[in-house]
C-alpha cells in the first residue's frame, strides 16, 4: 500500500499540496484527476523521490520512502509520461532491454523477457524490433514505453498522463488495453489525467483534486452519485455528457419489439405490415428468433413477382451490436456503415434495436442535464 501522510510541499513561498492524506490499495489502479496544477502531478512525483515533501510523509507497505536509497526505489517502479521519454539513439529492442540491462539480468533471461512483452503488449517481432523511436507512430511509441515500464515486471507502475498526447481513437484504444492489461497482471498504478471521461474510464478508485488539496476519494461510481458540492460537481458535471456515454449500453436503449416477420412469409404481406407500423424494412427471423436479414420496402419494389417469400429479396444487415456495446461503440458503427438503424443480437437471436433517433434521445437529454449543472 502507498500511503500519504499529512503531506504537503510548498516552493518559493507557493503552496503546491496542502496536508494530502490518501491511501492507494496494492493492485488496484487509482486515479488522480484535476485541472491543470492542482498538484497531481507533483502528488505522482512524490513517490519515487522525485520531487520531496516539504512536511509530512510517503510510506510504501508502511515503511518511509525517504529512508530507502533512491535508485533502488526507482527501478522497482515503472514510470510512464506523456512525451514516452524513449532513448532516441536505441533501437525499440534495446529501449525494452535496458532496465534488464541495469538490473543485470541474464541474456538468456533478457531474451525470453523480450518475447514476454512483445506478446503481452502486442509488439510486432522482426524488423520493429530494429526501429528506432522516430520511426514510430505516436502509438506505438508509447506502447512501447508502457512495456518498457513493465519490463521488470514492478509492483507499482506510475503513469503521468501518458496519453493526453494521442488523438482520440487512440486515446480511447489505449485506455482500454490499460484496463485489460491491469484486469490480467493486477499491480498497483497511479495514474493522472485531466480529463474526468478519461479518469472515469479506467480507474478503480478516483481522487479528485484542486489547488493541492484532495477533494474526494472513492469509486467512480459514488463520485458520480454523489459528488462533493462545489468544485468536484462541477467538475464531473460538466463533463457529465461525454462519460455518461459510455455507461450506456444498447441494452438500455434498444427498442426491444422491432417490427419482424418470418422469411416464407410473401412479399405482400410484408408490404402491408409495413404499412400498418409504418416502417420502411422488416428484421427477418425465424421461427426460434434467430436473426437472419433485412428485408426493406425498396427491395420489395423491385421484384416483379411480390408473391414470392420475404426471404428472396432479403439481404444481411451491414452491420449488428451486442446489447453490451456502449452508445460510442453504436454511433461509431452507424457512421461507418451509413445506417440509421443497427439490430441488436445475442446468441445469433434477435433481442432489439438500436436506431439512430435513439442514440440522438438520449444525447439529447444528456445535453438537458448538462445546461442543468452549468446554467448559460
């Protein structure tokens, strides 16, 4: 366990942290959010003696991290920033071998490691392994850099905002690795954001801060529940409308009585029930609710002969979702296939639908409880 106590630093007569008290449980991935200098950073520093406390103290499994030699504290840890901070003169292979190398592991044991990490970390072997940092995508650089923090395999892995530098779709990527990486190994990670969707996302427990002061430590969940009056509402709340997205899923949303028929039932029929819910297509199953196409009205026009079953003009849907698939995941989906409509299936069977009005609804009233908490 980390622990502060009654920690505070102050430089040039400027106070950074005021009396932080925060407890960080071994394997779980706490996350510390905030503005812009609201000492988060500063807080992350602290634990691997990069920057000391004015007063008060840091404790690793009770014992003063002050009275350990420093070098040795440093190398039981990995450290990741947000610039990747890999050596520009070493080839990706020898960034990863090097805190093998400075902890004098043997070569048979540094080979079978490189291996390990190129696996777990999803690193092509071969010629990538022979590139050098300015060869690399922005992604792949920092891949590399969490690997690099892992190579000893730590206990604690410290993670300063390391991937605000990313676009969006790698950004979001990259938190989900971390999330899976973190449910595989289990070790206790510190990470910082600004960005509350971001913190939200990834983290077991949350501590928000503002002006060096811990305002709130719990699960995501309760700081969303109940947030501290002031500035930590505000905080979460005006994000409110880009994380509560991905907290809602197509299960919650999904129509779940789309309008269907059966594929050997005739094309005028299909018309008519079309007619009468007044919809533009009918979502083909059979008789055990099996998913197995679209039929659409334009379709139906087309063939001569609308006497013949539903299941001869039918066509298999560009796309489907899971009902655990997050409102992100969907408009993402109907973007890329240009629909307006996405079934929802599980097991192969029909459960619901997801349509593009839906999606807009319940932004919508995302939007209304936006303005709620910061009034224009």
């Amino acid at each position: 366990m980390i622990e502060f106590e009654h920690v505070s630093k102050s430089v040039g007569g400027t106070t950074v942290l005021s009396g932080v008290n925060l407890q960080i449980p071994d394997r779980e991935l706490v996350v510390i959010a905030g503005p812009s200098g609201c000492g988060k950073t500063t807080t992350l520093k602290m634990i691997n003696r990069l920057i000391a406390p004015t007063t008060g103290r840091v404790l690793i499994d009770g014992q003063d991290i002050a009275r350990q030699p420093v070098q040795a504290l440093r190398r039981s840890m990995g450290y990741v920033t947000q610039y990747a901070g890999l050596f520009e003169h070493q080839s990706v292979r020898q960034n990863l071998c090097e805190p093998l190398r400075l902890a004098r592991w043997a070569q048979s044991a540094v080979d079978r490691r490189l291996g390990e990490l190129a696996s777990l970390f999803s690193l092509p072997q071969g010629e990538f392994m022979d590139r050098y940092p300015y060869q690399l995508t922005a992604m792949e650089r920092q891949r590399v850099c969490i690997a690099r923090a892992f190579a000893t395999d730590p206990e604690i892995l410290l993670m300063d905002d390391p991937f605000a530098a990313l676009e969006p779709a790698q950004r979001s990527r990259m938190q989900d690795e971390l999330v899976t990486l973190q449910a595989l190994m289990r070790r206790t990670v510190v990470f910082i954001t600004s960005s509350i969707e971001e913190a939200i996302r990834i983290a077991d427990r949350l501590c928000i801060m503002e002006r060096g002061r811990v305002l709130q430590y719990d699960k995501p969940e309760e700081i969303l529940r109940e947030p501290q009056p002031g500035f930590v509402e505000q905080f979460v709340g005006r994000n409110r409308i880009f994380s509560r997205p991905q907290e809602i899923r197509a299960s919650d949303i999904m129509i779940t009585s789309p309008v269907t028929t059966h594929p050997e039932v005739p094309m005028l029929k299909g018309m008519e029930k079309m007619r009468l819910a007044r919809v533009d297509s009918l979502l083909v199953v059979d008789e055990d609710g099996y998913f197995l196409g679209i039929v659409r009205a334009e379709h139906v026009h087309r063939c001569d002969n609308k006497e013949e079953a539903i299941k001869s003009v039918m066509r298999e849907a560009k796309t489907t979702a899971s009902p655990e698939e997050t409102v992100p995941e969907l408009l993402a989906k109907i973007r890329r296939y240009r629909v307006n409509a996405i079934p929802v299936v599980q097991n192969e069977k029909l459960v619901g639908l997801i349509t593009n009005s839906s999606i807009v609804t319940i932004l919508s009233q995302q939007s209304m409880e936006l303005e709620e908490v910061e009034p224009l």
